[in-house]
C-alpha cells in the first residue's frame, strides 16, 4: 500500500496543486468579485451621556445615516441591504470642533473575511447646545373683556411662577410666559385652570419643542368680579369771605365717582369734611385736594386711579356797586288820599345797586318795578321810601326816597259843586 502511495508521489502533488487552482479558476468564473453602493445605513449613538449627562443637548446636523461601498463575491454582495451593517458613532470620540467618528461594520462577522467595507460618510456632525434653567413669572393675558357695568378685582394666578429647562437657543427666545383668560359673561367671582404658553419679544407664541420641561404646564387664575356702582360727591366749606367778596360756587373737578367692592352697595355718597376748605376771610379763589380713597369705607375701592385726588374749588368775587337811574315817571303811585294828587318833585331817582359783575352784566333798568305808597301822607311835601323790586342777584345799598307833594284836587272840587248845583235845580222844577 505504500509503495502504492509513493509512486509518483510527484505527480500526484503536481495534479492535486492543478486540481486547486483548476477549482479556483472555476469558482472565480463562477462567482466573480464585484462592488456595489448602500446608503441610509442608520448610526446609532454610543455614549451619549458624554453630551447629555454634562447639561448639554445635540442635535445633529449631518450624519445621521451612512453610504458605504462594499467589495466581495457576487453570490454575498448582491444580496446585502443595508440590514446587512451596523454604523455606531461613539461620542466619546467627539472632537473638538463636535464631529464623531461613524464606524461600520457587518452585523454578521462571517462577511468579514471575503468582503471589503468602504465608508464614503466618515463623521457625524453635531451642534451642541447648553442645557439652562430659567424661572419665568406668570402674566395674564385677558383675551376677552368684562361688560361695562363690571369692574375686574384682584387677580390671583397660583403658581405664579414656572422653571423651564430647555437649550439657550429656546429660552433666549422665551421674552414671557402667559396665560389666556376669557372674561366676557363674567358677572361673579370665578376661577379656572389655564395652559401656560410662552411668546417671543413679538408677541409670537413660541413652538418649544421635544427639548422642553417645565416645573408646570397648567396654574390656577382666580379674579374678583364686581358691579360698578356710580355715587355723588359731595362738598362743604367752613367760614365767611371777606366783608364785600362773595362765595360764588364750589366747583369739582368730579360731581361723581365709579366705586365697587364688597360693600359699595351701602355707600349712597362720599361726602368730603367741610373743614377741608375753609374760605374765613377770602378774597379770591381757594383750591384745595381731596384724598377720596380716604373717604372710602372698608370694603370699598374706587374703579378708576384718577379719580384717588379730587380738585375742589372756591369760586370767590369781589362784589361791585354801580349807581342806576330810574325816571320817576316809572315809579307808580299806590294809595293817593282821597281828594288829592300826588307829585313826585325829583325828575330823577339814582339808585345804587350792589353784586357780582356778572349780576350787573345781565341786569337792566327796564325790569325794575318801583313805587310808593302814600296811604299816610299828608298835604304838602311828603318824603317817602321807594319800594323796589329788583329782579337777580343785586342788591339795593341805600334807602331810596322820593319828595312827594300832596295837595288838594281843586278840579275834582268844581266838579263835584257843578254837581250837586245841577242836582238842586233838578229838585226845584220837580218840586213846582
């Protein structure tokens, strides 16, 4: 058997050697190499807390999936897809200007002796971004108003303030953080629960988006809701002005104020102290500042901030005398005695009249009434008071009196002799 072997031990090695390369020419015929192109092979992430877990977020801006070219045997490469590989970007290999390694592999390690990998995408890009805190306060946003008969109170939001964490390019966006309250209808006091939104310095709501926590995303708003109710002011003073002057007035800049509250249903009026202004003495116009919420019984506040301080105002004038004349034919003659005339021995009668100008300017002679009453006098001259009505505000300063002359009405004699003379010679012609 051995000798068997051995005999032309040469050859038979020369014909295994041809028989290996003869099946290596038929395989390679067979199945020949080739090379073919696979994209959107995904990256998946290792270590990514080397980013995260340092207040930090990414986002990448390239490299995301890779393109890679693999070389190998017909039979293997023409049915790869890209399940066929695994891409990983560890980013504890991040360098300095934030680009990570991407590297590829087979899923299966069995490709790796008669296939050839090569990456066209090598790295994967990130931007990162620091993580920051910032505490917002919460404002009100009144998206729809209150009837005018209504007055908005105290508002209460609670929470009234909200932390968000998110990247800086997000919260140097956030200028504010609101909430939207509908108060129309509303005629008693309510509360509601309320998304809380955030808006840039624009006044744009803010999309905030994946990278966003907040301490909240709702609070409670509450508000006091009260009729108004309108009032009267009312104002007093203390004193006299000066001899010869006149209170004219006291004026306001406001006769009424808008109040509400819990018990602005009793308040009929506010009445200022008439110690707040004293005219003792005055002589021209004196102002003086009321400090209505003083005024204010508990429970009770004033609608509008403006009407807090009142002007109140002394109208004072000095008062003016100015002398009228009356033509005594105007002046009537009342009670004349029996048997007598009357004459009024003055042609004229000067008449001194004392008040505001305004008084005077409105004033005219024409609507005196004037006369004299003669019921005691007697014959001869007669010095009698004029009795005067003068319509308005002026006064009379001084009596007025006239010079009357009383004497005996010697044609209402003669009348009277002729008459009865006529009446005698009637009874003595009857008589014969």
């Amino acid at each position: 058997m051995k000798k068997i072997l051995m005999d032309n031990f040469g050859l038979k090695i020369l014909s295994l050697l041809f028989a290996i390369i003869l099946w290596l020419t038929v395989v390679n015929i067979d199945d020949p190499k080739t090379t073919r192109t696979i994209s959107g092979i995904p990256v998946t992430i290792l270590d990514e807390e080397v980013v995260v877990g340092n207040n930090q977020i990414y986002s990448i801006k390239s490299g995301q999936e890779v393109t890679i070219s693999v070389t190998g045997p017909r039979s293997m490469v023409d049915k790869m897809t890209k399940e066929y590989f695994i891409a990983e970007a560890p980013f504890s290999e991040k360098s300095n200007v934030d680009a990570v390694p991407i590297y590829v592999s087979f899923r299966n390690s069995k490709y790796d002796k008669d296939c050839e990998i090569s990456q066209k995408t090598m790295t994967m890009k990130l931007e990162i971004e620091n993580v920051i805190e910032k505490t917002f306060d919460i404002s009100i946003n009144h998206a729809s108003i209150l009837s005018t008969a209504y007055y908005l109170g105290n508002e209460v939001v609670n929470p009234a303030t909200v932390t968000v964490s998110a990247p800086e390019s997000i919260i140097n966006q956030i200028d504010e953080a609101r909430i939207d309250v509908e108060l129309s209808g509303r005629t008693e006091d309510f509360s509601t629960e309320s998304n809380i939104k955030y808006y840039t310095a624009s006044g744009t709501e803010l999309n905030v988006g994946n990278n966003f926590t907040s301490s909240l995303a709702t609070t409670y708003y509450s508000a006091d809701i009260y009729q108004i109710r309108e009032v009267p002011l009312k104002f007093g003073y203390i004193g006299n002005v000066q001899n010869g002057y006149e209170l004219v007035e006291i004026t306001a800049e406001k006769t009424t104020v808008k109040i509400v509250g819990p018990s602005a249903t009793e308040v009929e009026s506010i009445v200022c102290p008439n110690e707040l202004l004293n005219i003792s003495d005055a002589t021209e116009y004196i102002s003086v500042e009321a400090d209505i919420t003083s005024l204010l019984p508990k429970g009770v506040y004033l609608c509008n901030e403006s009407d807090e301080i009142v002007k109140i105002t002394a109208k004072i004038e000095k008062l003016i005398t100015k002398n009228y004349r009356i033509p005594v034919s105007e002046i009537d003659k009342n009670n004349i005695p029996v048997g007598f005339i009357a004459e009024i021995l003055e042609q004229n009668v000067n008449l001194s009249l004392t008040g505001l100008q305004k008084s005077h300017d409105e004033f005219s002679i024409n609507e005196i009434t004037a006369y004299v009453d003669l019921k005691n006098t007697i014959e001869g001259n007669n010095e009698v008071i004029v009795k005067l009505n003068i319509p308005g505000e002026l006064k009379v300063t001084n009596e007025v009196t006239v010079n009357v002359n009383l004497k005996k009405d010697v044609t209402r004699e003669e009348t009277e002799t002729s008459e009865d003379l006529t009446e005698n010679t009637e009874e003595t012609t009857q008589s014969q």
